[in-house]
C-alpha cells in the first residue's frame, strides 16, 4: 500500500474510530472533546469521566515510528 492509498489520519477519521469504540462499550458519543491531534488523538468522553486515546493503525507508514 503505498502512502496515498492510505486513509488519512485525521480529525473526522479519528473521531469516527472513537464513537464506533463508544457504542462497542456502551458509552454516549454524543459531546466528545478532542484534546490533542497529532500522532494519536486524545479525546474527552462523559464529561470527563472518561479520557480515550485513538492512535494510527499499525501498518503506519515507518516516518510516522519513532
């Protein structure tokens, strides 16, 4: 797969990837606050009760490894 064949790590997509994780686990989705963007989103969840980390998918591209 080469980079622009892979979906972007964004926003929208790590949101996405949270709210599907939320009804896995039976949280509301509704009102989530990202914190941080950059090599993981960090996301508020519940008001705060719950604080959830949405990272890249493991067959990231090797400049993204540190």
């Amino acid at each position: 797969m080469t980079m622009s064949e892979q979906t972007a790590f964004d926003s929208p997509a790590a949101e996405s990837i949270l709210r599907r994780a939320c009804i896995l686990v039976r949280l509301d989705p509704d009102g989530v606050e990202m914190l941080r963007l950059g090599d993981y989103a960090v996301f508020r969840i519940d008001g705060g009760r719950v604080v959830s980390r949405v990272g890249r998918h493991a067959n990231c591209p090797p400049s993204a490894h540190r």
